[in-house]
C-alpha cells in the first residue's frame, strides 16, 4: 500500500475513532440529520413514483383525447363527431370511448367504470381492480351488486380480477360491456363519453388538434403532453406543499448543523492545536475534518435515503399519505412500484453531503492555520 | 547545529497590546548535548524553544538548522523538517484525551504513511523502554502525572528524531518523577538525541547532562554558560 493510501486510512481511523470519543454529539446529530435526509427523501420518492405511476396510465393513452363542452363543462360527445375527425389528415383513427364513475356508498368509495374499446365484454359481466377485490372481497364467479341512475338493482358477474403495470389505474377500476354501462348510468345510444384520437405522425399533434377545434367549435382536444405535464405541476406542487411544511425543521435542521459544524468546541481547537504542534500539516488536519464531515453526512444519507425508500415502498408512505396522494379514493393496500432517480439522489447527495462537509472544513482550516505554538501557550 | 541571528518575536504587533517576547536573540545549539533556556516565568523561554523547534516564525532575524535557512520556509516544508527533526514535549503533556497511550504514542506517525505495522512496533517499544507496556491500551485520561508524562516522551521520539524539545517538563512533576525525567533524557542523549529545554527547575539546570545554558529576562538573553 503507498503511503499515499497509508495516510488516508490513518487519519480516518483517528477521525472514526474521534467521532467514537464524541459519540453522545456526534450520535445525537446524526439522528436529526437523518430523520431530515429521511423526510425529503421520501417527499422525492413518493412524488417521483406517483409521476411515473401517472405517467405509465398514460403511455398507453390515445394522444389526443376529444371531449365536448357545454357552457364550459365536459358534457358527452355525439358518435358522429368520430366520422369527420378521422378524416382530418394524418389522423389514425378516433374511438368513441365510455367511462365514468361509480360511488359505492357502502364502501364509500369512487369506482372507475370502463368500457374496454378494444376487448368487447360480455353483457352481465364485469372485470373489477385488485383493490376492488380486496375491499369487496369478490372473487371470479361472485356477483356485485350495483344501482343504476334510476335506482334500480343491476346485478354484475365477476369474471376477471384486474392485474396491470401501473396499480394506480387498476386498482380502483371496473370493466363492463356497452350495453351496462349505458344501463347504469342512463348514457343514451349515440353519444359517448369523449374521443380517443391517434395520429401518425406526433409532429402534427398541434395542426390536427388546431383542425379538430376548427371543425367541432364546441369541443376541446387534450393532448397527452398536456396531460402528463398537468400531473407533473400537480404532483410537483403537492410535493411543493409538504416541503414548505417541512420548512421549519429543515431550518432547524440547517442552523443546528451549521452551528455544529462550523463551530470548533474549545476541546477541539485544543486538539487541533496538539496535532499541528506535533508535526501534523493544516492540509492533514483538514483531511481528517473532512473525513469527519463525509462520514457524518454520508451515514445520514445513506441512512435517511434507505428508510425513505422502506417507508415510500414497503410501508405505503404511511406518514403523508393524505397529502401527497390527495385521491378522491382511498385505496386498501396500496403499494407503488419501487422506482429510485439518480438525478434526484445526485441532487440530495449534494445537498445533504456537500454543504455539510463544507461547513466542517472552513472553521477548523482557520484553527489549523494558527502557529502550532498557540498549544504551547 | 541550531543557529539563532538576531531574532525578534512581537505578538499582536501594531496592536495597544503588542508585546515583545524574544528581543534581538543570537544563540547556537551545538547538536548532540543538552542546552536548557532558564529563566523565571514570562522570560521568553517557552516562546524561543517554539521558534527553535520551528513551530513559529520569528518576526525579525534569521534561524538556521544544519546551515540551511528555515525561517522562510513554505509551511509544509517547514513542518515536514519539524516532524522528521524535532519531537516535542510540552509543559501539560498535552496528551488527546480518550484515546489510548499508544494511539497517542502514534499520532505523530499518521502523516507519514508509514505502514501501520511498522509504527505499532515502534510505538510498543518505545512504551516499553519507558516501562509502560502494560498501560499502552489506557485511555490518556487514567494515567498518572508520570505515566502521562512519559507517554508524551514516547510520542516525542516516534519519529525518530534527532532533537527532543522540552517545555518546562518538571513543572507537574514531584522531585522523584522530576528525577526519573531526566535519567531518561541522560539515556536519549546517550543514545545521540540533542536536547533542548526550557525551564526554571534547578532539577533540570543544574543536572550533570547538561553542556549548556542559556539564561534569559525580558525576552533577551542574559547569560549564557558552556559546561566542559
């Protein structure tokens, strides 16, 4: 090993073997720093899996959805809106589609009702979310009771328990055939509930959306660009909100970290003293700080990011759930699928190691610029 | 040889309270014998033996080791000369306190690079020569006065260095301790150390191994006697 080597791992052993000297402090500190490295990260996790879960609802999506107005509000679509629309140049094709929402006041929760375009169900049959399944504890082959928009009973068989990529679009969804979901909700025959339009070429989305309005002026084309921008915002400012909440602690945070750090105890100047009177250089004395710093900070990242990642993953982000999901459903038991982003973990290592380690090295690089003779003294 | 020309050294100069510790100081410590500064308290003494040590730089004059100017020197430079010629052993020991006498042994070594095993072997023997082996996994803390002292000789010597540096090293020592220490300092120079202290013990100045001493007040350099 060069001496090079040798010198690092001697003043890292003396500097773990420091820290261990001071273990009450230094213990106490890395317990906030990482209760604080644990709550931001959580906030980034959470809120990177909800945009990816959004995003994967949407992927599949059609890239322009067509929904008409009626004094501002979304109101159902006539089936021939679909003939001149796929006329327009560069237009795929356009799927009138039929969905809606179903409160189950037993449950108290909201149902997404869905009639797959592309695989036609069987009347008298429906497909129901994981979650659904669970909460109403029906199985394939179990009958589900629901009321119609005149309040009459409609009895559904359950023949398929929904399993999907993104467990935040099929938990809470239920498939059924044209022919219930126009019986349950009172949608006559001829309108549907918006417009799934796809396009060849996604460079003409703007000039086929442009045409679309031109043609149907009481409509409104929403691109799926627009969409998962709109979740991003709403994701991002949710997320926005728990950290002005945690605003308060991170200052404590800052200034007890700051203060920890960047003021010498007289115990620690003294020794810095020692060690500069017994032939250690500043640059030695400030290798050993800044071992100091990265160990401290470094634990309490790795620390804080692993029990966010267990808390967001494992334990169903248990602590702000109602904030940052903000649903119009509860969802029993649901889990995000594990998704880590190095750039928002480069962005945390940095501002959780970084700062930290900085403000360890400045106040004792001016103790250890003093003549080593002040010990002495 | 340690050459000494016309050092000054002022604290807080330009300053109400400016004071001049070491005035216009021209003295030569021969290598391999005992030179002690005596002198009564706030003479000077401690502040010269730091500049001869080279742990601060004069404000005026020039200081020479083996005729090679150190004075100007760049602060690596001049702390790899201190650590690799002078080990030190300051008035309250100034051990680390909650490491272990040998840790503290050892400290001195870190920089260097050199491979543990080889400083571990060094820093046992030395504790052993001083007839602490058996307190080399104590914490600093629990030593005795004399315990801790010699641990501070221990550490002084972990470099092998040529010239032990002394600051009022009998000054937390009772007569019988204060006697050990210089048997001990008898054996380093035996063994080719040189040795400079600072001190106003007459245990210490007027002890048979010293060749030399150099009286100070007020900063200056009063007398200074050569022993055959």
């Amino acid at each position: 090993m060069g001496p090079w080597l040798e010198r690092q791992r001697r003043i890292l052993e003396f500097t773990l073997s420091s820290l261990w000297r001071r273990r009450g402090k230094n213990g106490a500190l890395l317990l906030v720093y990482t209760g604080i490295v644990f709550l931001l990260s959580s906030v980034m996790l959470f809120t990177q899996a909800l945009k990816r879960e959004a995003g994967a609802v949407l992927i599949g999506g059609p890239e322009i959805v067509v929904q008409r107005t009626v004094a501002g509000r979304h109101d159902l679509v006539p089936d021939g809106y679909a003939g001149p629309i796929r006329r327009i140049r560069g237009v795929q094709s356009v799927v009138p589609r039929l969905w809606g929402y179903y409160y189950d006041d037993g449950e108290n929760a909201n149902y997404t009702v869905l009639v797959p375009p592309d695989q036609p169900r069987p009347e008298g049959s429906v497909a129901i979310g994981d979650a659904i399944s669970r909460s109403r504890g029906a199985n394939p082959g179990d009958t589900l009771p629901f009321r119609t928009h005149k309040g009459e009973p409609l009895a559904l068989k359950v023949d398929r328990v929904l399993t999907d990529e993104s467990r935040l679009a099929s938990a809470d969804l239920l498939h059924v055939s044209e022919a219930d979901f126009r019986t349950l909700f009172g949608v006559p025959p001829g309108l549907a509930t918006d417009l799934a339009v796809s396009v060849r070429n996604p460079r003409e989305l703007t000039t086929i959306a442009r045409k679309i309005a031109e043609a149907f002026p009481d409509t409104r084309p929403i691109l799926r660009d627009e969409v998962l921008r709109t979740y991003d915002a709403v994701f991002s400012w949710r997320a926005g909100i728990l950290l002005s909440l945690l605003a308060a602690a991170l200052m404590s945070f800052i200034i007890l970290g700051w203060d920890k750090a960047s003021g010498l105890s007289a115990e620690e100047r003294r020794e810095i003293g020692i060690l500069k009177a017994i032939g250690w250089e500043t640059s030695d004395v400030l290798l050993m700080k800044f071992w100091e710093g990265a160990a401290v900070s470094l634990t309490a990242f790795l620390g804080g990011v692993l029990l966010a990642w267990g808390h967001v993953f494992l334990g169903g982000s248990a602590l702000f759930l109602p904030v940052l999901k903000g649903w119009s459903v509860l969802y029993p038991g649901f889990h995000l699928a594990p998704s880590v982003g190095a750039s928002q973990l480069t962005t945390l290592f940095f501002l959780a190691v970084v700062p930290y380690t900085v403000a360890t090295i400045v106040p004792s690089w001016r103790a250890a610029t003093v003549d080593p003779d002040a010990v002495m003294r | 040889m340690i050459e000494l020309r016309n050092v000054n050294k002022v604290f807080n100069a330009g300053r109400p309270n400016e004071f001049t510790a070491v005035r216009d100081v021209s003295v030569s410590i021969a290598f391999g014998r005992v030179t002690v500064l005596k002198g009564p308290s706030g003479s000077g003494k401690t502040t010269l033996l730091g500049l001869v040590g080279g742990m601060a730089r004069p404000t005026s004059g020039r200081i020479f080791l083996e005729g090679r100017e150190i004075t100007s020197l760049p602060e690596r430079f001049l702390t790899a000369t201190r650590r690799k010629t002078y080990g030190f052993i300051f008035q309250h020991f100034n051990l680390v306190q909650g490491i272990t006498a040998l840790e503290n042994v050892l400290l001195p070594a870190y920089p260097t690079g050199e491979p543990h095993r080889g400083i571990r072997e060094r820093g046992m023997r030395l504790l052993s020569d001083f007839n602490l082996e058996g307190k080399a996994l104590s914490k600093a803390e629990w030593l005795s006065g004399g315990e801790a002292q010699r641990v501070a000789i221990a550490r002084a010597l972990i470099n092998d260095p040529a010239v032990v540096i002394a600051d009022e090293p009998t000054a937390h020592l009772d007569l019988r301790l204060s006697m050990e220490f210089m048997d001990a300092m008898g054996r380093l120079l035996a063994g080719g150390k040189t040795i400079v202290m600072a001190s106003h013990d007459p245990v210490v100045y007027e002890s048979r191994i010293v060749s030399e001493v150099v009286e100070m007040r007020d900063g200056a350099v009063v007398d200074q006697a050569r022993r055959p």
